[in-house]
C-alpha cells in the first residue's frame, strides 16, 4: 500500500485534507473535511492517514510505503505493539511493515482538549467529569466537542450524520457553548465488510490527529470498567468489539504531543447512567438508541429499554420523558425485563438486576411467570434439538 503525502485544500468554507492511497483493491483517495474556521487544528503530517489506513493494509497483507512526516513515537508503535494487539482481537488481520519516509518528533505546543460527543451516556459521562464538574484538573477541561463521519451512522452514511449533526448543533451551542466540530470523511467507505464496532478506536483517533496541530488531549469515553480490560477475541459472546481494548491500546496511538486517552472505567454502566441524570443538559437529548437509521430514541431496542429501565429504578425516568417515549416504553417494559432481565446472564443486565435489589425495586410480578414459561420452552426447545 503506498499513501501518498497529505494534501490540504480549501474549497469554499472548507478545509480538506486528503491523501492518495494505491494497494492492491485499486487506486482511492482518503479524505477528511472540515469548517475552514478550525484549519489552524489540522496537522499536515501523515499521521491521520495511517491511523486510518493501517487496519485495510493489514487486512490485505500490504506493507504500507507512506511519504510525508510520521510522528516518531506513532511510528515506533505501530510498527511494533500496536499491530500484535489488534491482531488478537481481529485475528484475521497480517502483520505488516511500515516504511516512512521521514520521522519526526512530534512537535508544537497545543492546547486544546477534546472529545467525541454523540449525546450518548459515555459522551454525557465524560463531560460530567470534564466539563460540568467543578475544578476540573488544569489542562483536562474540554475544550472542542467533536462529531465524526468515520462510521457510527452506519448505512445511514453521510446524509445521517449531517442530519444528527445538525439536530445536535443547535443544542451545543445554544446550551453547552462549546465549538463543535464535524468532522466529515469517506473511511468508512474503504473499510468494506469490516464493521465499525471492531474498528472505531483507530478510526476516531484518526480524526484526534488529524487535529493535533490544536489538540492535546483527547479524551475516549470508555465503554468498559477496569475489570473488563481484555486483549483478545469473542468476549461477550456479541462480536468483539474494540472498546475492551481501548486502555491498552490509545497511549500506542498517541504522540508527543497528542495524548489520547481513555474515561471513565471507574463507572458500571448504571453508574454512568445515574451521573448522567445528574446532567440538565441530557434531559432531553439524552442518545442511546442503536437503531441506526432514526434520529430519535426508537424507545424499544435492548439500549433504549435498558437505559429507561435503569432510569425508572433510579425514580428519574420522567425527567427523560421529551428523549424518549415513555408510552412506547411503558408498553414493553413487562415483557422485557421477562425476557432479559429475570436470570439473564448479560454482565449489564445482571448490573440492572443488582441495582433493583439496592433499590428494593420490585420487578412487576407478572414477568416472573412469563419468564419461567421463556426458560421451559427453552429448555423443551434444547432438549428437542439433542434428540434430533
Ligand atoms: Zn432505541
């Protein structure tokens, strides 16, 4: 794979950067644009590009010849411990050697600090810590608010992202006041059949270096506690998804300069979720939903119904009523906790379990039988396919 040096060019309000990528699939271009008002953030090293790229080189088995300045302690990793790590998790991928044409320290003082905000519970959780939070340590108090097209708006693609992007501005800036800025890519269209759950780390991170010019920090919310830390395939039994790997794996994509970095492991997932109702802000653009292809909280997928869950043991479902339809939730809530709350085995389901018991939240007595009635069939249905 050859990467060609990064191009950077304006065309009307925005600023693009972009390189030429040559491997053995064909000839493309990787492309990131951006608000021509934050062109003093972009970096022209080559850094981004390789972050990005270095999951479709290894995928194919391509030693990759990037020109343009690599920052030297990306590149040590990269060529190093970076590739046998994700190779465990995605073990499908080749190791592969990088030839750079020029290495450098990185260099510069920035300032910024930065994350990524989709109005999620992690992205409302890191701005409790860094931003809502009183005393906030010197140097870690956000600064940018990012919103990536890197692949989270699935087959809804770019018009989705700009769709959400522009539903979410509103908010920012009317009520949390920071820059936030859109970030607007094609990676995802070069990552083929590789989804965005196992890839999304070095994908964002790609955007954070993008802007190193300007940023220091840039801050991941986490997905995972300190005690799911894991190296490795098929955790969850759900697909493997990169974000148990996220503590090991951000300081080997950072640089001298740019500091990529986990938050918020300390926390379970209702944890978070009760600090996030501590956030005025979230009560009405609170997002969990993982129906991609909707720009409002669908209310009944396994996140939505959990999180209101949560919320409603916590006694703090009606300060979400405009986010979500409580109706709509009311409605399947019985049935759901019968069928994956009652002796589920998922980690944060058995959390939402727990936190009833502290809570002396009394689950409808209704969901029991029915929950007794899914077992025996289950059972029925497993003993039947032994005998068959
Ligand atoms: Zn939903």
């Amino acid at each position: 794979m050859r990467i060609s040096q990064p191009k950077i060019t304006q065309k009307e309000q925005e600023i693009i950067y972009s390189v030429e990528v040559n491997y053995s699939q064909g000839n493309t271009v990787l492309y990131y644009s951006l608000d021509a008002e934050y062109a003093d953030l972009v970096s022209s090293r080559s850094d981004a590009a390789l972050v990005a790229l270095l999951i479709l080189a290894m995928i194919h088995g391509e030693d990759i010849y990037i020109s343009g300045t690599i920052s030297e302690r990306l590149y040590y990793n990269l060529s190093g411990s970076y590739q046998k790590i994700i190779k465990n998790i995605l073990p499908y991928l080749q190791l592969v050697n990088i030839h750079a044409d020029d290495i450098q320290p990185a260099s510069g003082n920035p300032s910024g600090v930065a994350t990524g905000f989709s109005a999620g519970v992690d992205s409302y959780c890191v701005l409790a810590d860094h931003y809502y939070k009183k005393d906030v340590a010197p140097g870690f108090g956000i600064t940018h608010l990012l919103y990536n097209n890197v692949g989270s708006h699935g087959s809804g693609g770019e018009g989705l992202f700009k769709q959400r992007y522009e539903i979410l501005k509103a908010f920012v800036s009317e009520k949390i006041g920071l820059p936030f800025i859109a970030i607007n890519s094609n990676l995802n269209l070069l990552y083929e059949k590789v989804t965005f759950q196992h890839t999304h780390t070095p994908r964002n991170i790609s955007v954070a270096l993008l802007l190193q010019n300007g940023i220091k920090n840039y801050i991941y919310g986490s997905a995972y506690t300190y005690q799911d830390v894991f190296i490795g395939a098929k955790k969850d039994g759900y697909g493997i998804d990169m974000a148990y790997s996220d503590l090991v794996t951000l300081p080997l994509l950072s640089t001298k300069t740019l500091n990529a970095f986990s938050a918020g492991s300390e926390y379970s997932r209702v944890d978070k979720i009760l600090k996030v109702s501590q956030v005025e802000d979230s009560y009405k653009t609170l997002d969990v939903c993982v129906n991609n292809n909707v720009t409002e909280n669908c209310s009944t997928c396994y996140k939505c119904m959990r999180t209101l869950l949560t919320l409603e043991i916590a006694g703090a479902i009606n300060l979400y009523k405009d986010a979500f339809n409580l109706e709509v939730y009311y409605q399947q809530r019985d049935n759901y906790i019968a069928k994956h709350i009652i002796n589920t085995k998922n980690p944060l389901n058995q959390e939402v379990v727990r936190f009833a018991q502290d809570k002396n939240f009394e689950f409808p007595i209704i969901t029991k039988p029915v929950s007794l009635k899914n077992q025996v069939s289950h059972k029925i249905k497993s003993i039947l396919k032994k005998i068959k």
